[in-house]
C-alpha cells in the first residue's frame, strides 16, 4: 500500500517543517498545500500530454515506401493520402518521393485529402 512521505518545505521564516497528505486539513499550513496541489496538478498535465502522444502515434501509419527511389516517377493514379505535415499527396509513392527528397519522417494521418 502506498504511504504518503513527509515532504520538508522550509516557510519564509525560516522556519522547517514537512507536510503529508495526511496532514491536510483546514488548519493546516497553506504552503504546503499549494505545494502538494501543484504537484498533483503537474502529474496530471504529465499524463493527458503522454496519453495524447501515444494515441497520435497508432493513428499514423507509415508508408510503403520499400524500393521507390528519390528520382522514380510515380504512377498518375489519384489516391490522396494525408501527410502528418498537413500536404496532401496525390498517392502513397508520391509522398515516399517526397520523404526521401527532403530526408523527413513523414507518416500517413489517413486515406484521403487533409
């Protein structure tokens, strides 16, 4: 089971003393609860920016790109693909070239113009 540690705050008194989770109350020191609320509110912030990363990263795909070349024509077919820099490419082989001319990590948002 978790238990909370004693956090030592100095006041601006010069003055040390430690806080805990279990010692907040309506008496209790303010510093040491808008120390203890700052770091809950940071921990949260923390997590919904790793949760968002992670999410965006198993939407793109990446693309096909085995054996096209910087200089190859690609086929005239329109099958608009969406790039993760916001372009849209009139194919899949078009946004391979276009990786390898300007030597990015350009992945696929979705089927379809952006």
């Amino acid at each position: 089971m978790f238990r909370a540690q004693p956090l030592n705050t100095t006041s601006g008194r010069g003055q040390s003393h430690s806080c805990s989770l279990t010692a907040l109350s309506p008496g209790s020191d303010l510093a040491c609860f808008r120390m203890l609320a700052g770091t809950l509110l940071l921990i949260c912030v923390m997590v919904l920016f790793s949760a968002d990363a992670e999410d965006k990263s198993r939407l793109y795909r990446r693309p096909s790109c085995v054996g096209v070349s910087a200089t190859q024509m690609c086929p005239l077919n329109y099958s608009p693909v969406c790039g993760s820099n916001g372009i849209t490419y009139p194919n899949e082989c078009s946004l391979c070239v276009h990786r390898l001319e300007k030597n990015a990590d350009i992945l696929i948002v979705k089927d379809g113009p952006c």
